[in-house]
C-alpha cells in the first residue's frame, strides 16, 4: 500500500498550520467573517481554535474548505 493521496490538497498539512496560516492571511476579524464561529471572534488563539475544531467536524470541514479556496 502507498501512503500517498493525490487527490487530497490537504495532504500533510496540519490543522494547525492551516488555523496560522488563514489567522495570518486573513487575521482573526476576517476569518470570522468568513466562517462565523465563536472561536475566532472572542479571545481568539491558535490553541483554543484548535481544541474547538477538533472536536466539531462541520467547523473543521468550513475552515478547511476555506484554507483550500484560499490557498490553491
């Protein structure tokens, strides 16, 4: 078996990097116009983004989503 997936734009790209990344590009203001969540609009962090999207998979899916239309 190969551990490649071709298909997948998000294929060794941590979560992390993803929230820093649309957190620099965007700041935390216009990501949470862009995807309305509460974890981006009060007391924003990278930590507490993260432990709120890894426990909510359609959070996770629109942040994802917007990282692959930003950044491809």
């Amino acid at each position: 078996m190969t551990d490649e997936q071709p298909n997948n734009p998000l294929h060794g790209i941590t979560l992390e990097r993803v929230v820093t990344e649309l957190s620099e590009h965007y700041g935390w203001a216009g990501l949470a116009q862009r995807v309305n969540i509460n974890c981006f609009k009060n007391e924003p962090s990278v930590k507490s983004s993260l432990k709120f999207l890894r426990r909510t998979p359609w959070a996770r899916a629109e942040v994802e989503a917007l990282y692959v239309d930003t950044f491809s």
